[in-house]
C-alpha cells in the first residue's frame, strides 16, 4: 500500500490518499482506481494520439531517430497489451513512421527497398532503421563537439565516453571541472571567466566575494562548481606567491579543458614578452605573453610529492615501415594506364639536364651529372651529423663481426656534402649480403638537405606487372641481374663534392672520401640508373637488336628477363644481351632459365668474374614471385609475423605483405581487403585490443594461408606463331566487393585448346550504399579497363575478346546508347565502350561466372582446387558454336536509370485518347481514378506482372496515384500537342506561344508543369511545379468540382488556391 501511494499522483493520488497504509487497504485502493481508470477504450485512444502525434525527425540526428524508433515500438507493444491485434496494421505503421523520417532517410529507405512492390513489413523497417542510427552516432562521433550552455551534466559526459572510444585522442572537460562551457562565467552564465564577472569584481570586499561563493556553491580553493573535498586542484593558485597578482591568459588553468586552437612556433614567438618569473623548486614557470600571462613546468604538492600528478608528453610519427606497405598492398589494385605520359616542366628539365651532360670514359661506362634544381649554395654543415652516424656506426659494428668484415670491404673498395650511412645486412642473399645505405634526406645546418636541391627525375620504370605479363609470352625464358647497377656509372668529378662521406682509415682515423659513382640513397639514383640503361640501348641498340626487348619491356631496376619460342633464339637474346651490357660496363650475374640448354650457353659464352648460372632445381625470386623454374611455375611463399597481440597495425602490417602484382590469389586477398575494411569500420585505435569476434576472424584467415605454398600456376600462357588467340573477360560484384578477372585461350595448330588465367583485380564496395546493378556496372569498368590493359601489354590487339557478366541489367545498360542514362550510369557506360568498342558483351549465369570467386572470396585450400577459377568455364575450352545459350533474365530495374523526358507519347488532337469516354462518364472524381486503376491492374494481370491481381493485392494510393497521371498527361497530350512536340525536341517555344510565360518544363514521368522561380522553395514538389491543364477538359471540371466540394463550397479565390497546390489551369479564374 505503501508502494502504491508514492507511485500514484495528481487526482488518482487524491482518490486513495485518506485509505490508511495497511494490507487491507490495498484492496480497498484498487477497486476505487480500476473502474475509475482501466478504460481500454480510453487507453487506446491515448496510444494512438501517441502514435499519429509524432513529429518529423530534424536531419541527421541519431538521437531523434531513436526517439522516434523507440516512441513508435512503445505505442505498438502498449496497444498489443490491451488485446488489440495489429498484426494487419503494418502498412500503415509504415507509412506513419516513414512519413516521419527526413528526406534523406525517406530516399535511403526507398533505395532499400529497391525493385519490391510488396508491402514492407513494419518488422523490415525497425531492423534498417537502427543501422542507420549507429550509422549517425559514429558519423557524430567524427564531427566537432560543440556544447551549449543548455546541455545537461550527463550528455557532456557522455560525449567525452564517446570520443575516448575513437581513434583520435581529444581532451574534452567533464562537468566536475568545468561550467557548462568553457569560459562560461558560474554567476552570471555569460561568456567571460569568474574573475572578470562585473559582479564578482563588485562584490564588496574578500567578506562580498566569500557570500557570492557560498552562494553559488562553489569550490573554495578553485572557484569551480564543485565542493572543496572534491577539488582535483588541491594545490591552490595562492600557495604559489611568485604567481600572486599576475593578470593570467586563463585564470583557470588549472582546470581541464577543450583544446581550442593549437600555436605552432612562429604564432607563439610572435606573442612572447621577454619577462619570465620563476619560483622555488617544482613550482610553475610564469611566462608574460600579449595574452595576460601563461603558466607551465612543474607543479608537485609541497609537503607530499606522492600527491602530486604527473605530466605526460606525447610524440607522433609516421610509420613508414606500414606505411609503404599499404601503399605497395593498394597499388597492386591499380589498373595501370598505358596511356603515353607527359612530362611536367620539373622532369623535362632533368630529361633535358641528363641527354646534354651525360658521357662515356675510354672504357665504355658512362659519366652523369646530378640534376640539381636548386643551388647548392642553401646547403649548410653536414659533417656533424655524418661524424653522429659514423659514430653511431662504429659501435654497432664493433659487436657485430660479419658486419664489421663487409663494411669495412665495402668501403675500402671506394677510395662538399657529408652523407651519413648505414648498413643493412641480408643473410639469404646469394650475392649482394650488405647494402649500404646513404642517406641524402638528412638535413645539413641550414636546414635543407642534398635531395633538396636535386630533381627526382620523371618516372620511366617499367611497371612490375608490366614485365610479369610480358615473361608469361614466351615458350623459354631466362633471368639475369646487373651486379651493382648504381656502382657501374661513374658520377662526374665536378659532382664529387656533394658525395662526400666519413669512414676511417687502417689506423681509425676518421677521413673524410668521395663517392664517385651514382650512390644508392639520394634522390635521383633510380632516375640516373635507368635512364643509363635506356641511353646504352640508344646508342647501342643497332649492333644488338635482339637485346633491345629486354632491356626495354623485360627489365626491372636491375633485373633482366628475355624469352623466345626455342632455347636457341633464347641464347642468341641472351648472348646479345650480355655484349651491350658489357660495352656499357654492365657486368650480368645470376643466370637462371627453364631450359638448360639455354644456361650451358650462356655459362660458355658470360666469362665475367660476377657471373654465376643456377643448373639445380631450385626457386628464385620473380619479382616477388617465386620461379621453379624447372618446373617452370609460379609459387607464392608467405611469413608470419612473429607480434602475438593482435591489433589493427599487425593485422594492417601482415595483410600488406600478401604480394600478388597478378591477382592469382585474388579470391584469398579479397578476404584481407573486406577485413580491413571493417577494422576501419570498427574505429579502433593502431594498437588497441580487437572484439573477440574480429580476433578470431584474423585467426582463421592466417591459419588459412599457411597453405598458400600448395598453389601453383603455370608460368607460360601458350602463346607462340600460328596460334589462335581469344581473350576473355568475366565481371562480378557483391554487396562487399567488385571483381575482373581475364583469361587467355588459344587454340594451337593441331587444334587443341589451353585456357590461363592471366590476371585479375578486386575492389571493396564503397561504405556508402550502392546498389547492386550499379556495383555490376563498376565491375563491368574495371573488366574493361583490365581487358585493355592485358591486350596492350601482351601486344594482342585484333584478338576478339568476350566479356561477361551475370548482371542483366548493366547487361542492358552497356549494350544501349549512353544518352540514354542519367549521367551515373552513362559516364560509366560511356568509358566501357571506349575502351572495349569491339567487345562482345554476353550474360552468364552466376554459378558459372569466375569472377563470383573474386567478389565473394574463398579459403586458399578451396582456390587451389577450384578450376573454375584457374580455367574458367569447362564451356570455354570449346568452340564458339557449342557454347551453351543463356537466356538473359527479364530485367525490371534499367529503366530506374533512364533519363527523365526523352520519351512521350504524343495524340493527334484529332484522335481522342482511349479513356476519353471514361473521363465523360463519371461526374465524380474518385470514382473515375479508382475505374482507371482497375483497368491499369487489369492491363498487368495481362502482362503477368507479379502481385497484379485484385484478390491478392488491393488497390493502393500509388495505383490511385498512377491513374491520375496516367489522366493528366492523355489530357495534355490532346490540348497542347505542339508544345509537348517542342519541349521533347529540347527546343524553346515560340515567343509568341500562350504557354511561354509559364517557362514550362516535361518532367521525369512526362507531365508538363510549370517551371518559374520556386525551386529553392520550403513547398511540396507539386505545389513548386503544378501540372498544366486546359480550362475547358473534362478532367477540368471534375478537378474544380471535387476542390469546391473539400472548401466547404468556398469561393472561386479559395476554390482556385486549393486547385493551385497541384494544378495550373489556363484561365481558371473564367466562369464555368
């Protein structure tokens, strides 16, 4: 009885408050409440004004989103608790709670929903709804806190729960240490700290000030609004004396706050004042700015330092290590141009600089100079940081032996800038073990370094995908590399000065050496290596043909590929090879091919000191591929890092080692990009600890790859004179990600037909919703532009290609004329044609199309065993007449595309339209709007369009909604003919023409409207632009007698404003 009368208020309060608090009494009570309030009736009633009151939600706001979720679900479950059964109301539950919604939600729902004319389940929209609440609260995690002076104690908190949770360190106050707002004054809640409130300084004297504190219940020691046992600040600004009367930038710097603005040096030299007041030890520094004065250093308690709190200070950096491996992990999924490149005014003049001062010395090497574009003359001291190096150098190589030994042999080999340098020692590798690295990026004393003032040069490196395409052409190949390419050319002695470095001699002295070949570490190295190379094919290229394709389209840095149909033409390659490399100074090592007859005459033919030919069966590196070249296939290795907490920087950092230039391994590396993907979704931290769930996901997917060894793919694509060539692409995309893969068939001279893969690529869908068709149509663009890619570089361009896709609808898309989409899909239209304008379009099922494998992902035990993959459809080894016919399903979404206005149907006004005995027949309008959308049902159930008959599905507002534009434009097809056949045209009407001064415009369902000035308008689109009718038509009449009759038989202003909200009726004031 207790529990009931503090529960119960207001007159239900009054009702039972005299009954005495005893078990009798609870009886008592609750036959004198039940027959006063349980009134079902008026309980519904209640619930459902709940219901039909909801307001429309503000624009993005989570909050108000899940007001509305929550306030729509609570009405609903009160109503089912009074035995009410509802289980028919979903669409009108629907409709209320969308009509709600804002327009970007509305248009987000409506994409949702897609192609379905079902009625929505209202169960459909409470489970997409919520998703794109959590969506808003991280969108509003990522935007800038701005508080009010109106928020409460506990959002603020809340907010700062928040963006502790995200990847970015904020300090934000709590509402212990700080008023509603920074800044904002506790007494008069104005924008002004405590100190310089006008009633605080007024107060009259230390006994007014103490009142005015007391009052507002603030804190003794810190003015805060908190009580003095709960002060963080126990050590108070007045046990400080050397601080007493300054006039502080922040009287309550003590106090957590919002970080506003952050200075850097040249802003804070510019406000510094010269006087600086310093006190006893572990006491704050006091420093006079044009601010007021600021206050930082230590500031430990007095009498108990194990009170004290400490400082912490924090340094970013850049991670270059996993930097540079997601930039390699992301350019892999690059499509390279192979569109000629223009140089930028920077690189034609170093192009220019290398072609007018480079040379060649009596024995062949060439002679260059360092593209300098600046003067040397900004360069400072270099020697100190290069003695801090060498020292730095010395100790470590004092504890390290085999260090030691090749050092010192490396530099006793090379007999005015300072380069600093280090080692980096590779113990598997077979020739080069240490290399030396210099570094030009250090900066001298005046603050620029050597690769300052040099330009990079333009980029002629051949891509690395490139020359692995180009090795899987020929039959026999073989590999070679240039020993110590940088160390071959010579630098010229005027440039000798900028390569200085440090080392010491036989008795430790420190002496100061010149470099003087091209040094592995400043800038325009690659630059100066390659374009050597490419200037010794120039100049040699005529008395060694043969070795001019290799250095041209099988070279990378300084690795040398060159192939040919038989091991004899292969060896005439290499040996011209070996020839103009060696009149350039280029001495080849590390021979390795698949054919060993081809190694034997190379090995008799190279007697070079460097050279050394691999006969056993070993791998070798490939560019990043491993090469059995016995075999003659490609491998993949993997190694696991050895870190055990698994966050997102060694997931990050692991992922990106996953090497695969090709995309062979497409199907498993699309499982790493949708992983991290979510991690970025997730917005953890680098190093913060995973959900379970994703830690268990990356466990699965690493166990995964220790069978990437298992897979093997055969290195040569079959290509050879006299066969036949088809080249075949397959497109595909998911809700997670868009695929392109390419095979290569050919059809030898006996007739037998060998399908490869050549390469592939995946993209990850976008975080925004895209839907499928168009996800289809990207994949079909990257199909494009990766069959292009594969024909130019493999050097097959009359070959005929066939791409596929599983997509009727981008089918559709791609096979009509761009104009005929809006711009979204006919951009993209548009590119694929121009790329691929010979192509053959063809739709495949997915079951059979290979790129689901890349779009959908799978484990490297199932891709290594899945030839749909490695070889395509088992159809597509056949001939063109015994491939299977596919049926390409009817597809009802391309029109969604379609532009708006470039189709109407046009009646002489001659003929009357159909319905016109229709419109005559009825004299009310509702009635002919429901006849209309009976014969348009009728018309469907005819064509078998799904969910079209009347005992299953009733009428709707969107049929009602058909039939009246389906009126409204056989009205106007009859009274304006000439102008519809004008505006179609996309020709502007006569001056002349009575519809003119209504700039009318066709828009995207074919009615006329009118145009004029009230698009920036809060109205309705139909009240902005209303539909144009003639006076005198029978819709007319219908139209003005239904307005009159909904204004209560108001007069023709009122009539004709009503009509006006969806009408324009030429000469509507005109008695009827």
């Amino acid at each position: 009885m207790h529990y009931l009368k503090t529960q119960v208020k207001g007159p239900a309060g009054d009702l039972i408050a005299s009954l005495p608090i005893t078990g009798e009494a609870f009886a008592t009570a609750w036959d004198l409440l039940v027959p006063r309030y349980d009134n079902p009736r008026l309980m519904l009633s209640a619930h459902l004004d709940c219901l039909l009151s909801l307001e429309k939600i503000a624009p993005r706001s989570a909050r108000a989103l899940n007001n509305l979720l929550s306030s729509t679900t609570k009405a609903i479950e009160s109503i089912k608790g009074l035995n009410v059964t509802t289980d028919t109301w979903d669409p009108i539950l629907v409709y209320l709670t969308v009509s709600k919604l804002d327009d970007r939600l509305r248009e987000s729902w409506e994409n949702h929903l897609g192609s379905s004319t079902e009625f929505p389940a209202f169960s459909f929209l409470t489970q997409f709804l919520p998703g794109r609440a959590r969506a808003m609260e991280t969108l509003e995690i990522n935007t800038p806190v701005s508080t009010t002076s109106t928020e409460s104690t506990s959002s603020r908190q809340s907010v700062k729960s928040i963006a502790s949770r995200s990847s970015a360190r904020v300090h934000i106050s709590t509402a212990a240490a700080r008023s509603s707002k920074p800044g904002m004054c506790a007494i008069c809640e104005k924008k002004h700290y405590l100190l310089f409130c006008p009633t605080y300084q007024n107060a009259d004297g230390p006994e007014g000030k103490l009142e005015l504190v007391k009052q507002y219940n603030l804190c003794f020691n810190c003015l805060g609004r908190h009580k003095i046992e709960n002060c963080e600040t126990k050590q108070g600004f007045h046990n400080w004396p050397h601080l007493s009367g300054l006039q502080l930038a922040d009287p309550e710097y003590f106090l957590p706050g919002e970080i506003d603005l952050v200075l850097g040096a040249v802003p804070t030299g510019l406000i510094l004042d010269g006087e600086i007041l310093k006190g006893p030890p572990n006491t704050p520094v006091a420093q006079s700015t044009a601010l007021g004065w600021i206050v930082f250093g230590a500031a430990d308690h007095p009498t108990n330092s194990t009170t004290a709190k400490g400082g912490y200070g924090y340094h970013a950096s850049a991670d270059d290590d996993i930097q540079e491996l997601l930039a390699s992990f992301w350019t892999q999924e690059t499509i390279q141009s192979s569109s000629t490149v223009i140089l930028s005014p920077d690189e034609a003049e170093c192009e220019h600089h290398f072609a007018t001062t480079h040379a060649r010395d009596s024995s062949g090497r060439y002679v260059v100079r360092l593209p300098l574009k600046q003067s040397i003359e900004q360069l400072g001291d270099s020697s100190t940081a290069a003695k801090r190096c060498l020292q730095s150098m010395l100790r470590r190589l004092s504890s390290n032996a085999t260090l030691s030994s090749l050092y010192y042999n490396f530099m006793t080999s090379k007999p005015h800038f300072y380069l600093p340098h280090h080692g980096v020692l590779k113990e598997h590798s077979t020739t080069t073990k240490l290399r030396v690295v210099f570094n030009g990026s250090c900066n001298t004393s005046a603050g620029a370094s050597l690769n300052d003032v040099l330009h990079p040069g333009p980029k002629i490196q051949i891509d690395l995908s490139d020359v692995l395409l180009w090795i899987r052409r020929h039959r026999y190949v073989f590999a070679t590399d240039i020993t110590k390419m940088f160390r071959q050319i010579k630098v010229h002695p005027l440039d000798w000065d900028l390569q200085r470095i440090l080392w010491v001699n036989s008795q430790q002295q420190v002496v100061p050496y010149y470099l003087t070949t091209v040094t592995y570490g400043t800038r325009c190295a690659p630059f100066l290596a390659v374009r050597t190379l490419l200037q010794l094919v120039q100049d040699e290229g005529i008395k060694f043909p043969l070795a001019v394709e290799p250095l041209t389209k099988g070279r990378y840095v300084d690795d040398i590929y060159g192939g040919a149909d038989s091991p004899q033409e292969a060896a005439k390659i290499a040996n011209q090879l070996i020839e103009i490399c060696t009149s350039g100074g280029f001495p080849l090592a590390k021979w390795a091919s698949n054919s060993d007859e081809l190694l034997q005459q190379v090995s008799a033919t190279d007697r070079s000191p460097a050279s050394s030919t691999s006969f056993e069966e070993t791998t070798i590196k490939v560019l990043g591929l491993n090469w059995h070249h016995s075999a003659d296939k490609f491998k993949f290795s993997y190694h696991f890092s050895t870190e055990k907490a698994v966050t997102k920087r060694s997931i990050l950092s692991e992922t990106a080692r996953l090497f695969d230039p090709l995309g062979f391994l497409t199907p498993v590396v699309v499982r790493a990009k949708m992983m991290m993907q979510e991690l970025w979704l997730e917005k953890v931290t680098w190093d913060e600890p995973l959900s379970s769930t994703l830690v268990q996901t990356w466990n699965i997917f690493r166990e995964d790859l220790a069978n990437i060894e298992s897979i093997e793919i055969p290195r040569w694509l079959g290509l050879s004179v006299g066969v036949t060539i088809e080249l075949h692409g397959f497109a595909d995309a998911s809700q997670l990600a868009m695929a392109a893969v390419v095979y290569l068939k050919v059809i030898s001279p006996d007739g037998t037909p060998t399908v490869s893969l050549v390469c592939a690529k995946t993209q990850v869908a976008p975080l925004q919703h895209t839907t499928i068709p168009r996800l289809e149509l990207n994949a079909a663009v990257i199909l494009a532009q990766l069959t292009r890619y594969v024909s130019k570089t493999l050097e097959l361009e009359e070959v005929p290609i066939y791409l596929w896709t599983d997509s009727s609808v981008a089918l559709t898309w791609i096979r009509s004329h761009p104009s005929r989409w809006k711009e979204y899909v006919c951009n993209r239209v548009i590119k694929i044609q121009d790329l691929q304008p010979t192509a053959k379009w063809m739709f495949i099922p997915g079951r059979q199309n290979p790129a689901d494998c890349a779009s959908r992902g799978l484990t490297t035990i199932k891709l290594a065993q899945h030839s749909l993959w490695w070889s395509g459809p088992p159809w597509l080894s056949s001939a063109r007449d015994q491939w299977p016919t596919f049926d390409t399903p009817t597809q009802t979404l391309a029109h969604i595309e379609e532009k708006p206005g470039l189709i109407f149907n046009v009646v002489g006004k001659a003929d009357q339209p159909s319905l016109w005995e229709l419109l005559t027949r009825y004299s009310s309008l509702p009635r002919l709007l429901r006849t209309v959308a009976i014969c348009l049902r009728f018309v469907a159930c005819a064509k078998k369009v799904p969910n079209s008959s009347l005992t299953t599905t009733p009428l709707s507002t969107a049929d009602l909604e058909s039939a009246r534009l389906l009126i409204i434009k056989l009205i106007q097809s009859y009274y304006f003919t000439e102008a519809i056949k004008i505006l179609v045209q996309g020709n502007q009407l006569p001056s002349s023409h009575y519809l003119l001064k209504l700039t009318p415009f066709i828009d995207h369902q074919g009615v006329l409207r009118v145009g004029g000035r009230l698009n920036h308008s809060q109205l309705d689109p139909e009240q902005k632009y209303p539909a144009i009718l003639p006076r005198e038509s029978p819709l007319t009449s219908l139209l003005i007698t239904e307005a009159h009759h909904k204004t209560l038989h108001g007069g023709t202003q009122l009539t004709l404003a009503y009509l006006r909200r969806s009408y324009w009726i030429i000469g509507g004031r005109a008695p009827g």
